[in-house]
C-alpha cells in the first residue's frame, strides 16, 4: 500500500492472489486508468481463476479483465484489448504475440506488473519472452513477485527490474502446510494401478486430484478407471482450452470427483473440495511437489496427500523428504487384499490400452482427413520426386545423360537410343 516494490513469499493456499489483488484495485479507484496493471501466470487455467478473482473483487467499482492466454481465437483476443480493459491477465507468449503483431496495443502506460507463481515464469521457457516484457513496459512502474517456492532466478529479476524491494516471507523457503497429512507408500512399479484402485476403493467418497508425469500416462489412468466404474476426467496439455476448463468446471462443481491432471494443474488453481492429493507419478523437480500437495489442504482446511514411490524412484523420493524437512509415514495398507484386484485391473488396462490405441489412430485420420491442402501437397511434392528418381535411374542405366539431368541433350541421347532399342 506504501507504493514498493514486493517479494512475497507464502505458503499455498494463503492468499497471494488477495494480496496483489487488493492493493491494485486500492490504487486503480484513486486514479481510474485504462491497462493498469500487467499479471503473468505460468498456466492458462490460471489466468482464468486471477481474473475471476479481479472481478469478483473490483465489482463493485467496475473492473474490466482480459485473459490473453494461447489455445484461444487471436481476433477475440485483439477486441477484448480494443476495449482497453483495467487489468490484463497473460501468459508470456500469446501477450509478446500481440505486442507484435496487434495494431494499436501497447503497454506504455502500465503501472502495475505481477508475475504470480514468479519462479516457475523465470525457470521455464519464459525467460525470453519476459525479457521482451520487461523493455517495453515503463521503468516507471511498481513490481511484485508472488510465490510459494523462491529460485536463484527471482533474484536475478530482482536486480534486474525491482526497486528498493520489500522481501514479506510468511513462510520458510520451502514449507507444506500444517493441517495436510503427508504420506507415502512404497511399491512395486508392475502393480503400480491395483495400489491406486485399492486406496481409492479405501478412501471412496473424498474428491481426489491425481498427479501423472505425462499426458500419455494421464489419459491411460483415466481410462483405466472409468472402465472400474470410477467417475474420472483428465486435464493435461494436449487437450483443447474449451475442453480443459470444461473438466476443470466438472470438477469444480462436483459432478466428477476425481480429476486426473499433469503439472499444468499443480499451481495456483483454488479448488476448496480437494480432499486428497495422491502423486500417482513422482515429481521430478522436488518444489513440485510442494505445489501438487497444496491443492489441498487450502485456507485452513485439512487435507491428505499419498505419494507412490516404486523401486525406480527413492531418489527422488528421498530429494523431497530433504527439501521439506521431515520424513513422512507410511500409508497403512494390505498388501493380499490388493492382490485381489490384479485380474479386474489387467482387464481394465487391456481395455485402456485398446481405447488409446484407437484414439491415437482416430487422430491421425483427423489430422489426414483436416488438413486437405496440407496432404495434397505433400501428395504432389512425394509423386514429383519419385518421377524424377525414375528419370535419374533410367538415364543412369542408358547412359544418355551427357547433357546432365535437366540438359536437352541428355534427353535427346535418351530418345534416340531407345529407338534404336525397339528398331533393333
């Protein structure tokens, strides 16, 4: 509220977005001004959850956002900017795409810019497209930095854009939250799917968040668990926009209570029913773990996390426990009664296996059967060159390509002696 610039570190689930929300909306009232504020987020979903956040905040003074996120009509994106709305909700990318190539758009007047979840902006591929960020918008400018997990990165922004910051740490450098009971169990990788049967046959009734490594392994379990009878909807990368904030609102009204997700899901996203988190793949970055765990357990709820470790991951298992400080317990669990579930499960993943295969193929016809100018093309340029590949072969075999292979010569040597080939 003093006007400075702030690094803000704080558990999930605390508020953070209350935190930059607030003082923007303060500010904007005292003096009403078109783009005022700038807010990166790493993930789309994201985006989406801030802005609502924004307008549910400012309504009562107004409040216009944007979502500029990738996934999305690029012509909607340019009207909605058209309008010169108070607060733009971005992701790096698609907002550089529109800084270069949307008439009319600029940022020369901004006076608030937010990286929320600012380590992961800084870690991943964004650091480009930030720096881009970072020259055209006002030095004049006051800069926040919101996260629940801090990297060397942040620093190097914070010499780089941010003056005479103020650090608010309400929480240590990496730290879970008190309420969320933490647990894993250790098991082998070949009966990986009947342990997560079993558990949520055990736990039945909780809403669950599942955490795959990939998109691959997210639509095989979600598969998997549907054909168990289990009400199952995965949110990953490779899904269209509408249909990723399709499952995310199916899960957020409870008409699916398990949600099956990659780390596009990990961050931010406030979801209040989240009863247990289960890390189905380990993370491989161990401050993602910290992230997957505080989908739950938010606002002073309690909340439960169970972490499967296979024989292939106690090193990374081990990096967590390190990074969190403390060694977590083993979940109760009877190993025959989950033997019991083999035959049921390899059914389901014969059934799993099937359904993907015919999804992969059925993709294939579409992107064929879509893209009629891409294929003809492509079927144009293969017949070209195979008849050039017949010309150079039988000039080779003839000898009558003294005139190179495009020469007149060459073709008239050609003519000739096949003549005298047929006379003969």
């Amino acid at each position: 509220m003093e006007g400075k610039d702030v690094i803000a570190l704080a558990e999930t689930g605390s508020g953070k977005t209350g935190a930059f929300a607030l003082p923007v909306l303060h500010t904007l009232l005292d003096n009403p001004q078109r783009l005022y504020a700038l807010v990166l987020t790493p993930t789309r979903e994201l985006a989406f959850q801030i802005s609502e956040q924004f307008e549910a905040l400012g309504s009562s003074i107004g409040v216009k956002c944007a979502v500029i996120v990738g996934g999305i009509d690029m012509m909607a994106q340019s009207l909605a900017l058209a309008k010169k709305p108070h607060i733009i909700i971005a992701t790096p990318g698609r907002l550089i795409d529109h800084l270069e190539n949307t008439k009319g758009f600029s940022l020369r007047s901004l006076k608030y810019l937010i990286m929320d979840e600012a380590d992961r902006i800084l870690n991943m591929d964004f650091e480009e497209e930030v720096d881009k960020i970072l020259k055209i918008i006002p030095k004049e400018r006051h800069t926040y930095l919101f996260s629940a997990t801090m990297t060397k990165k942040v620093a190097k922004l914070q010499r780089a854009s941010l003056q005479n910051p103020v650090k608010v740490e309400v929480s240590t450098k990496f730290q879970t939250v008190e309420k969320l009971l933490q647990s894993y169990i250790f098991i082998p990788q070949k009966y990986k799917d009947c342990y997560l049967v079993s558990i949520m046959n055990e736990l039945a009734g909780n809403s669950f968040m599942i955490f795959c490594g990939t998109c691959n392994n997210v639509q095989r379990v979600c598969l998997l668990l549907r054909h168990l009878g289990f009400q199952a909807i995965p949110l990953h990368g490779q899904m269209s926009q509408s249909k990723r904030l399709g499952a995310l609102n199916k899960y957020k009204s409870k008409s699916r209570d398990i949600l099956i997700a990659t780390d596009v899901a990990s961050r931010g996203l406030d979801i209040p029913h989240v009863d247990i988190v289960i890390n189905f793949d380990i993370p491989t970055h161990s401050k993602d773990y910290i992230h997957r765990v505080g989908r739950t357990a938010r606002a002073g709820r309690s909340g439960r996390s169970i972490t499967f470790v296979t024989q292939y991951d106690v090193e990374l298992y081990q990096r967590i426990e390190q990074l969190i400080g403390k060694k977590l317990p083993q979940h109760p669990i009877v190993e025959e009664e989950v033997m019991l579930l083999v035959q049921r499960v390899n059914e389901a993943q014969r059934h799993a296996r099937m359904e993907m295969k015919d999804l992969h193929d059925s993709k294939r016809k579409c992107i064929d059967v879509d893209d009629e100018d891409t294929a003809s093309n492509t079927m144009q340029h293969f017949s070209k060159k195979m008849k050039y590949d017949k010309e150079q072969k039988r000039k080779a075999k003839h000898g009558g390509g003294e005139g190179g292979p495009r020469g007149g010569g060459g073709g008239g040597g050609h003519k000739g002696k096949f003549k005298k080939k047929k006379a003969y």
